[in-house]
C-alpha cells in the first residue's frame, strides 16, 4: 500500500511521455495558497486524487496527473494515457475541465490550451471534410463560403424562410443558415422547412449554375438530432449545423456517426461559449472548445471576426492557425467569421485573417436598403473585390449594390 497525497502530483522535473496529454492553465491560487501547492491540486483532481490521504495498492499512481512546469501564473499538467477512454470526449473533459474549474484551492483557473498526443487524437474522427467543403460540397475553391441567417432569428414562417433563401443564394450566397434557436418550433417546423427551402435551393442551382446548400439546425434531444440528420441526408442536403455546447459533446459525436454515413458536413455553432470563455482568467477558452469540436469531427466552427463585428472574440487568427495546422493527419476545420458582418468589413477582415474561411452575414444582408437579394450581390461583390486585391470603394463604382451597402453601413462595426 502507498500512501498518495497532492504533493505526489507535483514534479518539476517530470518529462512527460510522447502520449501523454499536456494541459496549459492559467492559474490564480486562493490568498494562502502558493502556485507549486494549487499545481499539485489541479493534477490530483483532475486526474485521481483528492484532499485526503489516500493508501493505494500497485499501480493506481500510473493514472495520476503530473504538474510538471509552472511560469508565472501558468502551469503545465501532463495526463498519462489510461486515464483516459478513448474516443469518449464527454469523459476527457469530466478530467480536465470538470471539478478543478470549481476548487476553493484556485481563486480563478482557466483550460487554455492542450497538446493532444497520437494515441488519444486519433481515437477521435476529426472533421469529415474541414476546409475541403470548399471545392467539394461548393464552388468557392478560391474565395471565402458566403452564409447567411434569415433575420429576424425567428418567428418567420416557414414559406418566408424559404423565400428569403432564394433571393440569398440567386444573389450569390453558398449556404442558408438556421440561427442557433431555430429547431422545430410551430411557426417554422424542422421538416417542411428542409424540404421547402431544398426546393428553392435546386431552383436557385439552376439559374446560377452554382452549388447552394443549407445549414441546417438539427439540435434536440439524442434521438431528435439524429432523426433530423437523417431526414436531411434522405432530403439531399449536404450540410447539417449543431448548437455544439448547448447539445454537448456526446451528441456531436453521435451525430459525425451518421454523418460519416450520410456523407454531411457538419456546421459548428457554439451558442453559450462566451459563459466558458469570456472571462480571461477563468473557465475554458475558446482554443481548447475549438480542439475539442475539430477532434469530435465538426467540419466548419465558428471562430469571431478578428474583432472586427458586434460580438467578444478570443483570438480568432490564432484559433484559425491551429484549426489548419497538422494533428496526427485529422482534416482542418474551416472557421465562419459571423456576427455583425456586412460588406464594408470584408476588406479588414480578409486582410485579418485570409481568405480560407466562411463569411457569415444576417443583419449585413437582410438590413440591405434594397432587400436581400440586393445584400447578398453587395456581400458577394465585397468578396470579389478583396479576393482580387481591388479597392472596395473603386468596386462599389461599377457595382451599385454594394455602393448602397457602403454607403448604409461605411466601414463601421456595428454595436
Ligand atoms: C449573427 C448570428 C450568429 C452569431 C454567433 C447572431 O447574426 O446569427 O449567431 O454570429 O456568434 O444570431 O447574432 P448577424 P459567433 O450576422 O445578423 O450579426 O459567430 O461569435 O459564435
Ligand atoms: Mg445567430
């Protein structure tokens, strides 16, 4: 028998193994609390310890967290791999996110940033198509996807929403979009809205001669969601779009299953993010919630505006790098720039952040003086002039929906 208590769970000359998992926190202890004493504890709770002496037989320390680097308010905390179920993303953050985030050790801490090692990653799909849905689900190889959310969020019927997607995709939009609180409510059911706005969508293919999808919002119960991913495989559309953190992750796994199946890509959108990542020195960030959606296999996530719309942004061209770098050969995640967007900020926000992205627009369309249609030529042409390096206002010249955007809106963002 051993006995282990927090101080085992500190060793600042610990390696940690190749497949190992490595967390980055920021940390602030509680007042009579030094750095090396609150490391020892996010190790132990976070892993198998807790506040009492414990005596353990063999080999049960092989599952214990080790803080093995601490830099001013951060600390470095490797997980050893059996701790772990692999493929079960639910269980991984029920370590490294669950009770630690409320021990009275730490007056605040916040999960930054992890290095995810090959064995664990890889028990994860990851996307099914990341930024290729580009040139395979659409006809946007070379330039930013176009989105755009039907405004008001809700209360449209069912015809106006499919209105409103063709006058969108005839004015250049790749893809309709749900917004996150619009499921299967009486004014606008889940099935007819499918089916309807489908219909539109192959007439609007037909006149523009472009591949038009839809975004559609599966989020519900389990069975709910994956009825409703089902319907929209049998219906022929390519996409599906979860609310990710109000669903949980045990359901966006459940859903890449049958998406895997169907061939459908997955939209990400992270409605109730900013309660985990708002503020900077507690909860989740936004990184980590990234990591955790390109490992449970979502195709397109929302990443902010590069600060340039209405809402908080947590480093969106940081989070960009790491959806497109390498992890053990997953695909990449293509991140949707969204939330107060209209076509007088597309210029920064290519500059920002590139052009390997989605652009989402709902008020920065729909708000057009001219009406939809109008707003979605004025985003397009936006698009087009920054793809070919042109200047927006020398463009809006020749293309008047876009002069009445710019002269609308400017260059503002709006509050
Ligand atoms: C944008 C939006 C999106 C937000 C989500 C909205 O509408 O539909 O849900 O962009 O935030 O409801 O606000 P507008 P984020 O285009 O009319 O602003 O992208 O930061 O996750
Ligand atoms: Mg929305």
């Amino acid at each position: 028998m051993t006995g282990i208590t927090y101080e085992d769970f500190l060793d600042l000359d610990y390696e940690p193994a190749d497949d190992e998992l490595v967390c980055d926190f920021r940390v602030t202890p509680a007042s009579d609390m030094d750095m090396e004493s609150a490391g020892s504890r996010v190790a132990s709770e976070s892993s198998n310890g807790t506040w009492a002496e414990l005596q353990v037989e063999g080999n049960i320390t092989d599952l214990s967290a080790t803080c093995f680097h601490i830099d001013g308010d951060r600390i470095r905390v490797a997980y050893p791999d059996a701790l772990f179920e692999h493929g079960n993303m639910p269980q991984v953050l029920s370590c490294i996110a669950g009770n630690i985030l409320g021990m009275k050790a730490v007056e605040r801490i916040r999960l930054v940033d992890c290095d995810w090692p090959e064995p664990l990653a890889t028990s994860f799909p990851g996307p099914q198509y990341g930024t290729s849905v580009r040139s395979e689900l659409l006809d946007a190889a070379d330039r930013p996807i176009t989105a755009t959310v039907p405004k008001p969020k809700v209360g449209l019927s069912t015809d106006q929403h499919a209105q409103i997607g063709y006058e969108a995709w005839t004015g250049g939009i790749d893809l309709l979009k749900d917004d996150e609180n619009l499921t299967d409510q009486s004014f606008n059911r889940y099935e007819d809205r499918l089916y309807q706005s489908l219909e539109r969508r192959d007439q609007a293919e037909e006149e523009t001669g472009e591949k038009k999808s839809y975004l559609v919002n599966v989020t519900g119960t389990g069975d709910q969601m994956l009825d409703r991913v089902q319907m929209a495989a049998d219906a022929g559309c390519e996409f599906v779009m979860v609310d990710v953190v109000t669903a949980g992750w045990a359901a966006v796994q459940q859903v890449r299953e049958v998406t895997e199946e169907e061939g459908l890509a997955i939209h990400a959108h992270r409605a109730m993010h900013a309660a985990f990542d708002r503020v900077p020195d507690h909860g989740v960030s936004m990184r980590a919630l990234a990591q955790v959606a390109r490992l449970c296999g979502v195709d397109h996530i929302h990443t902010g505006t590069a600060d340039l719309g209405k809402l908080e942004n947590e480093d969106t061209a940081g989070i960009n790098e790491w959806l497109y770098s390498d992890l053990h050969g997953m695909n990449d995640v293509l991140p949707m720039a969204s939330g107060g967007l209209h076509p007088g900020l597309v210029p920064e926000l290519v500059d920002r952040i590139g052009t390997n992205i989605g652009i989402q627009a709902g008020g920065g369309v729909h708000g057009h003086p001219d009406g939809t249609h109008a707003g979605a030529k004025a985003l397009r042409q936006s698009i087009d002039a920054a793809v070919d390096g042109i200047d927006i206002e020398e463009y809006a010249d020749t293309h008047p929906e876009l002069r009445t955007a710019l002269d609308k809106w400017g260059t503002e963002t709006p509050r």
